[in-house]
C-alpha cells in the first residue's frame, strides 16, 4: 500500500524506515554507483533528509520498504536549486505550487507494479495539496519508466550525452493523468483516494517543513 510521511512521523514504523533508508543505499550507493554517504547502520541520508521532507513509500505486506519518493516544497532549500541550477540556465525554481521530487528509489526485487504506484502516489499528493508541477532532477534509466507509465515531464534542460544524460524535468499535475496511471497501476480510484486521505483526510494538508 502507498503511505505518506513526514520524516518526524517516521520513528512510529521503524521497519518502513530503516529498510527505506538501507534501500536507498543499496541502490543509488551500490547499483548505481553514485557518491552518497552510506552511515555505519548501511544507510543513505543526506542533509535534506533532515528537513523534515514528506516521503511517498510503498509499504509491502510485511511492512518493508518497497520504493518511495521524497517530496520538499520549493519554496525553501531543494537539490535542483542548491546543485543543479546549470541545468535550467541558472534560474531558481521557485514557487509554493511547486514541489521537488528526490531519491526515486525501488528495493531489490520490487514488483515492476511499485514504479508506478509511486508516481500514482506523487500525483496524488500534487493535486490533493494544490499544487501545480513537480520539479526534478532524472537521469537517462528514467525515460523509459516515465515513458510506459505515460506521465512524462516538460524538460527545462539537460547535460551529457546518452546513458550519461542528465535532465531538470517540471510534472504538471493535472486529474486526466490520474486516469492514465490508474489504468496503468491497475489501482482503484477508490482505494488510491482512501490511502492519501488516511494521511490527510483529517488534516490541512500542507507542508510542515515550507
């Protein structure tokens, strides 16, 4: 199932959470081969992980980690403005319709089902917190996921060639899109809407961390 959490929410489930952030080492650290810093517990965290950001997880049945996302408002610090502002000529994006989006992240073994279900999940929290884009920083391996679930972004700039190619991407969060990702989830309307209102049905869903 698809959660939403705040990182101070998270010391509730510490399984989703230790196996969320060992994931993550173990792909962007150790598949990809990136230059992250893995903590002596086999973690990956970074100084926006203490920002209180809100993560997109998809639970699996024995309460692991099966993938997730981490969303900030843009309005404060984010990596595509802190690092990657030669991807988009210079310009700060900012704005508090729009949300950064990091550490796309599937666990060894994820159902090819979960990649979707996460997106499904972004788009759920963009528009059920009024928001207007999602603005990100994917590499090449992306384009093929975003291409099959339909949900592809407006790019505002990229660098490097091929595999090495490296893009700043704005997602229009738009109800229609909702659509195409249920049918490509095979997620119901009805229990994608009870999985983000059991998060924030009861509650004004803004950013805790803008």
């Amino acid at each position: 199932m698809l959660r939403y959490f705040y990182a101070d929410e998270l010391s509730s489930f510490p399984k989703l959470r230790d196996t969320m952030f060992r994931d993550r080492a173990d792909q962007f650290k150790g598949r990809l081969g990136w230059d992250v810093h893995v903590n002596r517990a086999g973690e990956e965290r970074d100084e926006y992980d203490l920002m209180n950001p809100l993560y997109v997880i998809w639970q699996q049945a024995d309460g692991r980690h099966g993938g997730s996302m981490r969303f900030l408002p843009t309005s404060g610090r984010t990596m595509v403005n802190d690092h990657f502002r030669d991807l988009s000529d210079g310009a700060k994006i900012q704005s508090p319709l729009i949300w950064e989006c990091t550490r796309f992240c599937l666990g060894a073994g994820a159902a090819p089902s979960v990649s979707g279900a996460l997106m499904l999940g972004g788009l759920e929290l963009g528009l059920g917190h009024h928001l207007t884009h999602a603005v990100g920083v994917f590499d090449h391996r992306m384009v093929r996921v975003y291409r099959r679930l339909g949900w592809g972004p407006t790019v505002m700039g990229s660098t490097g060639q091929g595999r090495d190619a490296i893009s700043v991407g704005l997602w229009a969060f738009t109800p229609e899109i909702r659509a195409t990702l249920l049918q490509r989830t095979g997620i119901g309307r009805e229990v994608s809407k009870l999985w983000y209102d059991r998060a924030f049905g009861h509650r004004n869903p803004v950013s805790k961390s803008a």
